[in-house]
C-alpha cells in the first residue's frame, strides 16, 4: 500500500482542481462539477475489462456476440456521446444480471440473454446500460463520494479489513465505487426508453422485462439478481418505464418492433444455470469436471462458483471457506505467497499426503499491518480486538501441475469449533474419476413450436418437462401455469 500522506493529497488535487472547473452533463444539459475526464473514463473501463474476464469469463457464442455487437453500436451512434469506443460482451455467468463500465464497456451475462423473450427486452436493457455511460453515472457518483466523505474513503482505503484482502479488495472497492442511487437508476430507465425507442424497438417490453425481474427476486430459495440489487422495486419501474414507452409513442408515432420469434431462434442452444465444466455443486458435493477434482460442501452451507474460485459459507456468515489457484510453482513456493500475500501469522505448518496429494496445512491467524505516518515511520502498533482476529485453515495441494489452495476462515473465538468443519473439507479433496461426473452436460434452453391450443402447465407437460421445473420455465416464457398458449407459439424448455 502507498503512504498515507500520498493519498490524501490525491483527493486533495481532486477536490481543488473539482472546485476550480465544471462540465457539462452530455444527457441532463447542466454543469456539474465532474473529478473524472473522458479519457480517464476510458482508462478505467480498459483496466476493469481484463479482471471482469478473468473473474468472469466470456461465453463463446459467435452469433449472439455478433447480434450484440450490431445492436449496441446502432444504439451507441443515436445516444449522447458517440464518440466513445464502446465494446459489448456476454460473459459466462448464470446470473441474471447487465451492466456497465465507464469509457463504453457493457456486459450482459448469458442468464440475462437466456430470460430475454424479444429483442425489445434486451434492446431496452441495453439502452439502460449505455444511458449509464452516457450520463456519467460512475464519475457522478464518485464525485459525489469524494466532495462528501473524503474523510471515509481514505479511512475505508487504509483500514486492516480491506488491506489484508490485498489487491482483490482493491479491484472490488473500485466496484462499489461505481455502483449507482436509484436516482441514477431511474434516469438510465428514462434514457433506456429513449434509445430503444429512438432505434425502432417497442419500450413497452422493456417494462415487461421488470415483471421476469420480480418473478426471480421473488422467488424463494433464489438470490436476487445483481441487476437488481441497489435497483428501484421492479414493480414501480413496470410501471414507470411502460408510462414513459407509452408517452414517447405517442408523440412519435410510428411502427415499433418486438421481433420475439427471432430472437428466441438466435437463443436455441443457450447454456441455463450452472456450466458443469466450470463445476457444480450435488448432494452437497462439488465437482470440477475439468480439472479432475471434488470435495464436499458442509451441508446447507451457501455456495458461490466463479472461473476463477468456489466459495462456501455458513448462513450465519461467521465461517466461510473458499478454493482458489495459489501462485507458485512448488508448494514450499505457493506457502510462501500465501503468507506474504494474506499477511499471516502462521502458529502451524506441516506437510502431509492427503488421498496421494502432496499437501502443506497450515493455521493462521491474519495480522494486522502497521500503518506508515507522513514521511515514512511506522506507525504504533495498536492492540487488536481479539473477538476480531480471523484464524485460518490453510489447504495448499500440489495437484495436476497446479498448487491450488482452500482456505477456511472463522474469528478466532469459534475457530476451536468451526475446525471440524474445515478438516472434513480439507482432507476429503480428491481425484474426481466418475464418469457421470466428468462427462455431465449442461442444460440449455431449446425453443419448441406449441402443437395445440393448451394451458403452459400442460405445454411444458407436453414436452416432457418435470413439474419441479415449472416455475423456472414460467419465468423463462414470462407465462403463469394456467396461461392458455396458442398452436404455433415458441416456448423455450430446458433440456439437455
């Protein structure tokens, strides 16, 4: 980390130089006082592009990247700042979710394609997302946070919590510092109509997509999307956003598209819910096909799987574990970098064989770092809360040409109890050698034609589909179990 003195006289620059100059809003018209240039922007959308991919990864499917790129550079053309070099990417995630980095770059994970039921739905979430560029939501919102909490960002920067998470806590940091008020929401809403729109497509879907939205976030045992997540209640926007489509028609009138048929034929074959190569968690189990290895997951424990981690917590969250690669060549290596990386204080070190892996297990507890005054002494050391010393269970394995490390974590109080816990994991990782586990498919949405006039339950009975899918392909298909659903209609199943 850099000296405290260092950053402080960055936010002072900014607040000076902030003071002294005003721009103006490409969208809204009026002068406001703006800390980040264009080119800034932009340097910030390149640098956050290659951490999204890599946390994230891109989904490979040449016709949908092809139909994303031509929509979103028609959209970028028509809206306020044309100028800027934007990119559009699908990322490989089952999340429901779209969003938006400064200097042009807009995402849409392949769980928000797969619930998109026409091309109007995602042109309309497209047109939000640029609208967040175009309005200067990130450097809005940091200028709002510079000019009021100075004081905490430096503290939020240089406290132990975030320092010890190193430079992930960095890259996440910066995330939080993007995200955006509701107000912000609803201006990108408003902008959203007014691009879909002004590039032909019916706003009115857009409204229609809140209502999947709410479906998902409503439904139990589900997360909420992250697209929703700091959003205005997906109801009031059904409403607001329809009201809005509905006026701008109005005074334009003219032939809106929907395209629904081919948008679902462009969808056929999309990946739904977790990639099994990527792993998968079953009967509390988690595999990874690809890499040839499983363990178990504490028993009603949550879950969360990434290219490039799995991590795992207690529903308390006074416990959570998580698997990752370490860097290093050796093991002797990788324990060294784990130390030095996580600041440890390591109180037991052994190596061991577990299940024919070559293995080091260690305990830890995270130290907390002295900070550095002005002109480089080293700041007094201040006792520690005990109640907030996190101990760790460390798991490095020397396996398939990789060190790859699982970490459980507790505060020291509860670590004597939560050990059990972390042992069981740690020393049941093992070669995965099932072939039903290393061959297993992933589900995909298929779009089916309706043979006859009939509810969506028995459509969906129709083709096979189990009743504890039911609400899932309700909320695919934007249908409700007794809908009646015409001979001819599409309807997307999943399947294998």
């Amino acid at each position: 980390m850099r000296k405290t003195s260092h950053l402080w006289l960055y936010f002072a620059t900014a607040v000076a130089l902030g003071l002294q100059s005003c721009s103006r809003n490409p969208v809204t018209g009026k002068k406001e006082i703006i800390f980040m240039s264009q080119d800034q922007e932009i340097a910030l959308g390149a640098q956050s592009h290659p951490s999204i991919v890599a946390t994230m990864g891109l989904y490979e499917d040449a016709k949908l990247q092809n139909f994303i790129n031509e929509k979103g550079k028609s959209m970028a053309a028509i809206s306020h700042r044309p100028d800027l070099p934007y990119q559009f990417h699908i990322v490989d995630s089952p999340v429901v979710n779209a969003f938006a980095v400064p200097g042009g770059y807009v995402y849409f994970t392949r769980g928000i394609m797969a619930h998109f039921n026409n091309e109007a739905e995602f042109m309309g979430v497209l047109g939000h997302e640029i609208g967040h560029i175009t309005a200067r939501h990130s450097a809005r919102q940091q200028t709002s946070q510079v000019l009021g909490t100075v004081g905490l960002m430096a503290g939020m920067v240089l406290s132990d919590k975030v320092r010890q998470m190193g430079d992930q806590a960095m890259q996440g940091l910066q995330m939080v510092l993007l995200s955006y008020s509701r107000a912000h929401e609803s201006e990108s809403d408003k902008i959203g109509v007014g691009y879909s729109s002004k590039v032909g497509y019916d706003a009115r879907e857009m409204a229609q997509f809140f209502g999947t939205i709410k479906r998902i976030s409503d439904k139990s045992g589900q997360a909420i999307p992250t697209f929703m997540s700091t959003h205005p209640d997906p109801g009031d926007r059904f409403t607001n956003v329809r009201q809005m489509a509905e006026e701008y028609q109005k005074s334009n009138p003219g032939q809106y598209l929907v395209e629904r048929e081919r948008y679902l034929r462009m969808i056929d074959g999309i990946i739904f819910g977790d990639d099994p190569k990527q792993g998968f968690v079953e009967n509390w189990n988690f595999y990874h096909p690809e890499l040839k290895f499983q363990f178990p997951v504490p028993r009603d424990w949550q879950y969360e799987n990434s290219p490039v981690q799995f991590q795992m917590a207690a529903k308390d969250g006074k416990s959570m574990m998580m698997l990752t690669v370490a860097e290093g060549k050796t093991l002797d290596e990788a324990a060294q970098n784990v130390v030095k990386n996580y600041n440890f204080k390591v109180l037991e070190n052994k190596k061991t064989t577990i299940n024919g892996i070559p293995t080091v297990v260690m305990v830890s507890q995270i130290q907390q770092q002295q900070q550095q005054q002005q002109g480089g002494q080293t700041a007094p050391q201040q006792a520690q809360d005990p109640n907030t010393v996190v101990q760790v269970a460390t798991y490095l394995y020397e396996y398939n040409g990789m060190i790859l490390a699982m970490h459980g974590m507790s505060y020291a109080p509860t670590f004597a109890a939560n050990l059990p816990t972390f042992r069981n994991v740690g020393e049941n990782f093992r070669n995965l050698n099932d072939p039903d586990k290393l061959n297993r498919k992933p589900d995909r949405i298929r779009i089916k034609t309706v043979a006859r006039t009939a509810s969506f339950k028995d459509v969906m009975k129709s083709f096979g589909m189990p009743d504890n899918k039911l609400e899932d392909l309700g909320i695919l298909n934007q249908l409700q179990a007794n809908d009646q659903v015409q001979q001819g209609t599409l309807v997307k199943i999943i399947t294998k």
